[in-house]
C-alpha cells in the first residue's frame, strides 16, 4: 500500500519542506510560519488516519520519520542563519541549538546503522523521549517563528534550553533502549531455540 491518505499527507510534507526554507530565507517568516504550521498538523493527522482507518503500511513507518527530521533539520538550520529573520533578540536560533538536535539525529543514525552491519538486529523502534524531543522541536520552530512574525521573543532562551535537554536525554536513552531491545532479541532466540522437554 502506497496511495494511502497517510503516504500521501506524508509526501506533502515532505514537498512543503523547500517551501518553507525558500519562504525563510526571502524574509517572508509569515507565510513560513503557515507553510509550517500546515506540515506539522499534517504529521498529526496521517498518523490519526493511519491508526483509525487501518491504513499503516511499511512504506509509512519508513518515509514519516524521514519527513519529520528532514523538516527539523532544516527548519534549524535556516533559522541558525543571519540575516533570514527579522533583528528580533535572541534571533537567530543559535548554532549550539541547532548542533545539539542534530548531532542527536546523528548520533542515532550512526549507532543504528553500525548495530545493523555488526549484529543485523532491526528491531530499532522510536523511544517516548524521542518522541517528545521531536514534539518540542516542532513547538519550538513554531515559537520561533511567532517571535519572529510579533517581536516577541522573551521566552526563546527557554525554548532552546529544553530543545537541548531534551535532544540530549532522549539521545542518551535510545542508546540504553536499543542495548534493551537487542537483549531481548537474544533471550527470545535462546528460548526458541532451546530444546522442547521430553514428553
């Protein structure tokens, strides 16, 4: 199943992400701030419809997560830049920020990939820490925009400090929870391969 309603917000996600970075960087932060705001309710609503009207597919678990960090790591990176936003204080996001969430992306991607090749375990799913992480950077680009579009940006050094803590922590954590999950595989191979009793 490729055509789902699901693949198909996803795929639209993914079509606004140019969108939205040549908005950024023209100046134009208010439509940006649109563009983005309809990306991240259409994230919402592919997983609502997926699980409501049975329509998850492998291509779905696949190409969703790929939208969402494509979106973050480009959102911060253009917003890292100067001279895209308006002169707003505490604008732009500063680079620590934006090093900080994706150097996570990277540190998972690279343990993931090197657990593939040495073990070939494939049973990676996404932490809840993970999972919020991603949830406050979404808040967090949408706070930085509305500061951007009402030059009011007092909040913004909290903001950064939890998008931070959290890219952090959940990076951290997944690392604990695929070593879980590895270990899990091995005792169920065991239990399986184990001899049956004697009847």
């Amino acid at each position: 199943m490729i055509l789902t309603i699901p693949n198909l917000l996803t795929f639209l996600r993914m079509a606004l992400i140019p969108v939205f970075a040549s908005l950024l960087f023209y100046g134009n932060s208010h439509w940006a701030l649109l563009v983005f705001v309809i990306a991240g309710v259409s994230d919402g609503i592919d997983g609502f419809v997926a699980r409501r009207f049975k329509q998850e597919s492998e291509l779905g678990t696949i190409i969703d997560p790929i939208a969402d960090k494509l979106l973050m790591t480009v959102a911060f990176i253009v917003l890292s830049l100067p001279g895209v936003l308006e002169p707003v204080r505490f604008l732009p996001v500063p680079f620590w920020v934006t090093a900080a969430v994706i150097g996570r992306d990277v540190l998972i991607i690279t343990v993931a990939g090197a657990i593939n090749i040495m073990t070939g375990f494939k049973g990676f799913r996404p932490s809840w820490l993970g999972k919020l992480s991603t949830f406050v950077q979404v808040v967090a680009v949408t706070l930085v925009l509305v500061a951007a579009v009402t030059g009011y940006s007092f909040y913004l050094p909290t903001v950064y400090f939890f998008v931070v803590l959290l890219a952090v922590v959940s990076g951290i954590h997944y690392i604990f929870q695929v070593a879980k999950l590895m270990k899990e595989e091995e005792a169920a191979k065991k239990e399986d391969s184990a001899p049956s009793g004697e009847q």
